[in-house]
C-alpha cells in the first residue's frame, strides 16, 4: 500500500515518499500563548497526533516537532492590558495548552521547542540572507526582500503585484511595503535581545524557520498547520528558508476550521469554547472523537447537537467494547489493522471511512456476543482496539482507562459511576428480595434521567443514553 496525502503546495493527492527510508519528520506550528486554548486551536494538534500515530503503524520512526511562540505582538498587548510580565502570560498558557493536549491524548512532540530559547539560530540566519541579499536592516529592523526570492508565494497562489501587504507598527524602512519583518525593533517597555543590527525581537515568521533548521536540518518530510497560516505564516517560511539555502518541507499539510455559526472560531471574535470549560461539560475521549474524526481538511461547525451525536457514537463503540471484556476477558490490539481501515488512513489520512470500518466492526462484534460465540467476540474486540489506537480512542488504554485525561469530566463520571453503583445495588438488594416493583422502579427512573442499565451475568452495568433523556 502507498500512503497519499494532498500537499498545499501542489494542489493535488500525492504519493508519500520519506526523504530517509523508514523515517518521517514533520514540523507542525503549534501554540501562540497569548490566552488559553479553545477547541479550534486543539484541533491542528489532534489531526496531527493521528497523522503521527499512522505513520508509526505503519513502520516508521517519526520525529515530531511542534514548537511554541512564546513572544509576539498579542503577547506584549495582553502584558500591557494585564500588567503582568511577557513571560509569566507566555509560560501560564503554556501550560495550559500543554494540559488540554494531554487531556485529549496526544502524545507528547518529540521536540517542543520556544521561539525565545533560539535567538542565536534567528541571528545566525538573518545574518546569512542579509550577505546573500535577500534581507536587509533598517531603523533597527530587519526585513526580507520579498522580491529576491522567485519562488515567493507559490503556496497560496498569489500574485505579488496583487499582493497587500500592511506595516505593523514599529516597521519603518521599508524598501517595498509589501517586505515583511524579521527582526522588530526594540520599543520603549518591550522585552527585546540584543543582535548587530540593534535590539528588538524576533519576526513570528523568523522563529519558525529558524527552529525548523535546527530541529530537523536543512531538509524534512511534512510542515503542517491550519489552512489559515498558508499566507502570510508559511508563505514567509518558505521564502527565508530556501533563500537561506535549505530545501525545507517537501509537503505541507493544512487542516481546516472549527467554527461557530460559520465564524472561524476565534477569542477576539467572542465565539471560543475554551478546552478547560469543555472537559468540565464532556468526557474528554468524546471531544476526541468529535475534534478527531472528521477528515482533517473539513470544516468542523461547532454545536451542542454535534457533539451530543459523537457522545452516542462513541457510546456504542465504547458499549461494545465494555460487553466483549466482561465476554471475553482482556484481548490486546491486533498487530494489524483490517485492510480496509488501512486504505482508508492511506488515502490521505481518511478517518471518517476509517471510523465506518471501526463501526462496521463493532456491529459484527455486538452479533458475535448475541450468538455468544468468544473466538469471533474476541476477534472483533483485537481489530477494534487496534484501530482505536490508531485514532487515539482505545477506552482500555492505559491512558483512558488509568485517568490520564486528567479533565473535570473523567472526575465528574467517576462521581456519577460511584452514585450509580450505590443506586443499582440498591436495586439488587429489592431484586434479591423479590420486590420487584421496587428494583423496576429503580431502573424506570434512571433510564428517566439518560441512563441504559443492563443486566448481565456478571452484574448489573450501566453507560450513557440519549442527553435528550434528561
């Protein structure tokens, strides 16, 4: 099987070759830590956490870096509107998106580098594309040539002449207006470095392109971020990296928007769901499901309803998976994945017909378990857990299973798991009496309240309904 995934640059589905056999490198743009994140801004690391998960199924040794811009103008603007410290902000919401990542498993980067931790490397390449002409310094700033680099906007497919491109303030000098800033010079009560060309601070573009060189080289598989850094983000990358003499990213990924009432979502437009409210609301395997499995350039609209309907999806997936353990005992993951969910994620990572495998599966293993045969339960359970570890989805991982979410939700249904236990063994204890009235009143009123009690021979189990059941 070939692996193929749409590149940005080539407008087209392309067969994956790695620059180095069996290996795979890939840079993402990861947080900018102005404010806590929302589900929009954990979508990019979910897509990319499961890209990364098939690669390794596949084979391959991954190398993932996802970096952390640490210093830019929203940063400085939320130090001065909070008086508080650049950095203290910076490092707060560091953590903070670091905490919504492990809470939605991903797995940790390879490399989580900070752009003010490689001022050095930033130097260094400003230097080099100013003596190769393509840079030039004015007033303090530093500034690339947008015009000594031919190649300049063949990613989004624009046409210079066409092109506006405003000044931030402080971007005086300017030979073209259209020129972007590398280097910013230092203003009054801002953080800066100092560099040759005066103090100031690194250009948002400059960052990533320097940190990319020193974390995978000169040249590197995949660049991936949200469709919405293709221009002027990633467009600049590709200008000062290849005029700097690095061959770069040889495909770029982009995945597309959650949004609300068909608003990107965003907090300067009030319309944010902020990942530290959501787990409080959802159990964080279900805002996986809901952020994860839609294919990665596909608009995810965010409602109640939506998410209610990945509540319930994953429900049965999770269903079945509780019924064949107690049927079956405990069933590792195939070491492979049926052929169909594996085409599907090699045409251009293709979870939603991955997750109809899934589905597809778990009905044969629910007509296993009625015709009580163990060896096909059993064998459904193996290439169901397999494929949910590919997504990031196996309730029985360790991650999961152990409270690694670390979210108010998994704490709110280990309360409610506790209170139900108290209820059914109540309704036990009218059973073993013979008060039947008593124990079907019971269950009457629980399934009232959005819950489907089930009796088996090792006990009562209960799990989730319908929301509108409440």
């Amino acid at each position: 099987m070939t692996l193929r995934l749409y590149d940005t640059s080539a407008r087209q589905i392309r067969d994956f070759t790695p620059l180095a056999p069996g290996r795979v490198s890939i840079y993402l743009c990861g947080a900018t830590v102005q404010a806590a994140p929302h589900i929009g801004h954990i979508r990019s690391g979910l897509n990319f956490d499961i890209m990364r998960r098939w690669f390794t199924h596949r084979g391959y040794d991954v190398t993932f870096v996802r970096n952390v811009t640490d210093i830019d103008d929203k940063i400085i603007a939320k130090s001065a509107e909070q008086g508080r410290p650049w950095w203290a902000i910076g490092y707060a919401n560091e953590r903070a998106f670091d905490d919504a990542y492990t809470a939605l498993g991903c797995l940790p980067p390879t490399y989580e580098p900070r752009a003010t931790g490689h001022i050095p490397e930033m130097v260094g390449m400003m230097r080099e594309l100013i003596d190769r002409g393509h840079a030039y310094a004015a007033d303090g700033n530093v500034y690339f040539d947008v015009r000594s680099f031919p190649g300049y906007l063949s990613l989004s497919n624009q046409d210079l002449d066409d092109l506006r491109q405003p000044s931030g303030e402080g971007e005086t000098g300017k030979r073209d207006p259209r020129d972007f800033a590398m280097w910013k010079a230092a203003r009054p009560g801002e953080p800066s470095w100092e560099t040759p060309w005066g103090p100031g601070r690194p250009g948002w573009h400059l960052e990533c392109s320097a940190m990319a060189h020193k974390y995978l080289g000169r040249a590197f598989d995949i660049h991936g971020g949200g469709v919405d850094l293709v221009f002027p983000h990633h467009e600049n990358e590709i200008a000062q990296s290849r005029a700097y003499g690095d061959d770069f990213a040889a495909y770029w990924l982009h995945n597309a928007w959650v949004t609300m009432s068909g608003e990107k979502m965003s907090k300067s437009l009030g319309n944010s769901v902020l990942v530290s409210e959501m787990v409080r609301q959802w159990r964080p395997i279900v805002l996986r499901y809901y952020l994860g499995t839609p294919h990665y350039r596909s608009t995810i609209e965010y409602s109640e309803d939506a998410l209610r309907d990945a509540e319930a999806a994953f429900g049965r997936i999770e269903g079945f998976v509780q019924r064949a353990v107690e049927r079956a005992g405990s069933v590792e993951p195939a070491a492979e994945v049926p052929d169909e969910f594996a085409a599907a994620m090699d045409d251009d990572f293709g979870v939603p017909q991955a997750l109809a495998v899934v589905h597809t599966t778990v009905r044969q293993g629910n007509a296993a378990l009625a015709e009580d045969d163990k060896d096909a339960v059993a064998g459904a359970l193996a290439d169901v857990r397999a494929m949910l570890g590919v997504l990031g989805l196996d309730p029985l991982d360790a991650h999961w299973a152990g409270g690694g979410s670390a979210g108010r939700g998994e704490e709110l249904t280990s309360v409610v798991d506790a209170l139900v236990g108290l209820v059914l063994e109540q309704r036990q204890a009218a059973r073993a009496r013979k008060d039947y009235a008593t124990a079907d009143a019971i269950r009457d009123q629980l399934q009232r309240s959005g819950l489907v009690i089930e009796d088996t021979p090792s006990g009562p189990r209960w799990e989730l309904g319908s929301r509108d059941a409440r």
